[in-house]
C-alpha cells in the first residue's frame, strides 16, 4: 500500500500567526481517515497548508513521496489533489451545469461532458438541477455540487473540509455515505469534521486535534469505543 499523504513536524498558520505546532499525519492510498477536535483546534487550518491555501512555515508534506511543502494550489491539482471548502464552495450565480464547467475549464468539451456524465452517476440529486442556479439548491444538494466539482479534475486524493456542516441529519448521512463510496473509484479521502461520529464510523483511521496539535490517533473504531475520548470529544458524558 502506497503512502498518499506523508506530513512530519508541519508548523503554519495565517500571515505571522502560527496555528499548527509539529503535526505528523499520514494517508495510505484507499483510505478514509477523519480529522476531528474541538472548534479553533487547527482542524480547518491543517488542512488549507496541505493545500496551499494557509501560509506555510517548516516541516514536510509529501505526496506519493514527493515534497509538495509550500507548492501552490494549481500544482497540488495537476498532481491528483482536490480540495473542498466548507464555505463559499460553488458559484451561487450560476447554474450546477455551469459550475460543474468551471471546475473543468481547462479541459477539452468531450471529455468535460464526460466526466459531468461519470459525476452525475455518483450524485444523482443533480441531474434534474442542471439548469437551476446554484443558489435555489437546498444546503445537501450545494454540498454534493461542490464535491462533484472537485472530482471533474480527476483527483485521486480528496480533502473535504466540514462537508456536513449545517446540513440536516438526512443530507449528512447522505453526504458522508456517498464520499465513502468515492473509495470505490479510487479514491483515498481526508476529511475533517465536526460530526465526528458519522465520519469516523466510516473511517478506517482518525486524528484528534487540540490546540494545532494531534493529541491522539487510532483506529476508528477504537476511537469511537474510547470512552475517555467519547466524553470529551464526541459529546457523551458518563452515563449517557
């Protein structure tokens, strides 16, 4: 099994104001790895280093064992890598056809339609959406939009940042269930999350984060059977 994502000793933040403290992480090819922790813990900001969105300071990411520490956003792309906000992640204006052509802009028309093909099989919410403006779908189908952008590049390593959040109960078991099927496809998955439960019963391994630091790693499932870290980080108090 072929190592994915390989980070050692990663320190960065925003501007001069470090966020992240020594975080190693690693994402072997095929797997769904989780990244929960409380709010402000370095979560969201870990991830936008990896990809070249938050400012980079020392340390090393590897990706299939090449350094990509500091590379832009456009290079981590032609690499395989694609990269899902939680925020601002589709163009209200336009219509889910026409996102879904902004995320393959450069690409010629037949392969383009091809992909959207291929993507619409996986979320098929989006076909009778195609020619309605972004804007008028329901926070679940906004969501799905994003991500289906995201795979027109082709990627073979996702990053989601908080894809369920704010969603109703239903669309996040919807959105979770279908980026687990991506595995199928090839590809491996790096999510970080709120709803630590719902992700990590379909990771195979997760991170917990606390003060821009990992502060705990295992198996999923262990984690989830943690009653320490059932209390303090997935909300059930003794006794519940």
């Amino acid at each position: 099994m072929s190592r994915i994502l390989d980070v050692k000793n990663l320190i960065g933040g925003y501007g001069k104001v470090q966020i992240m403290n020594d975080v190693d992480l690693y994402v072997d090819e095929g797997e769904f790895v989780t990244v929960i922790g409380p709010n402000g813990c370095g979560k969201s900001t870990f991830i936008k280093i990896v990809f070249g969105i938050a400012t980079y300071y020392s340390g090393s990411v590897k990706h299939k064992g090449e350094e990509v520490s500091g590379w832009r956003t456009d290079s981590l792309v032609n690499r395989g890598i694609a990269y899902v906000p939680q925020v601002d992640n589709v163009f209200p204006s336009l219509s889910v056809r026409e996102n879904l052509d902004m995320g393959g802009i450069h690409l010629p028309g037949p392969l383009l339609n091809e992909r959207i093909d291929e993507i619409l099989e996986m979320f098929e919410d989006l076909k009778p959406r195609m020619s309605d403006v972004a804007a008028s779908l329901s926070g679940g189908q906004r969501q799905m939009l994003a991500i289906s952008r995201a795979l027109i590049s082709n990627p073979d390593f996702l990053l989601l940042d908080e894809p369920t959040a704010a969603l109703s109960p239903l669309y996040q078991k919807q959105i979770i269930e279908r980026i687990d099927a991506l595995r199928s496809k090839g590809i491996t998955v790096l999510i970080v999350e709120q709803n630590a439960r719902l992700s990590l019963a379909r990771s195979d391994r997760g991170y917990i984060f606390s003060n821009g630091k990992v502060v705990h790693t295992n198996k999923a499932s262990e984690i989830l059977t943690d009653p320490q870290i059932n209390e303090y980080f997935l909300g059930t108090k003794k006794g519940d």
